[in-house]
C-alpha cells in the first residue's frame, strides 16, 4: 500500500519489483516527482517513509512509479537479495546449475 503524506490518501498498488532501495509499483494516478509517500508492506504492516523518483506512463494509461526509501532499510521487504558486488560470473552463481 502507499499513503501519500500530503493528501492523506491511500492508495493500494502491488508492488512490481522489490528491492534493498524502494520498489517499482503500478498506480491508477500519477505522483509527482520528489514526493513522499509512506511505503506499507501488507504482510508485516511496517512502513517506511519514501520519496517517488520516477514515474512513466504505460501503455494502459496507468503509472509505472519507482519510489525510494527515504533511508536504507534491505530488510523492509523481509526478503534474501544477493549482495551489492554480485555477479552472474561469480563461481558461486552456476555451483548449483549441476
């Protein structure tokens, strides 16, 4: 969910792509550049203050929206992502391909 502070509004938009930084979510209305919003995850109830750094029309005349957490938080989304310095060519990425 996203609440928008300056309106006290609610929005619900699945989230597209989470990541350690914010996530990438769809919404019927369009945000405005820099603005914060609270972030909520849905099945923890946390929330996370956030800002909205890009927003494009999709061709269903929705908004694709990237919204970033105010301050670090890689455990908001309570989720495993692979480190920073990661690579596909990493020994590691292909020992279980076998």
């Amino acid at each position: 969910m996203i609440r928008t502070q300056a309106l006290n509004r609610e929005r619900t938009a699945a989230a597209a792509r989470e990541c350690t930084h914010g996530a990438l979510v769809g919404l019927n209305v369009e945000p405005h550049l820099g603005q914060n919003v609270d972030l909520q995850n849905v099945a923890t109830s946390e929330t996370q203050k956030s800002i909205v750094v890009f927003v494009i029309m999709a061709k269903d005349g929705k908004f694709v929206v990237g919204i970033e957490f105010a301050a670090p938080n890689p455990s908001f989304w309570h989720m495993s992502f692979p480190p920073e310095d990661w690579s596909i060519s990493h020994p590691d990425a292909k020992a279980n391909l076998v």
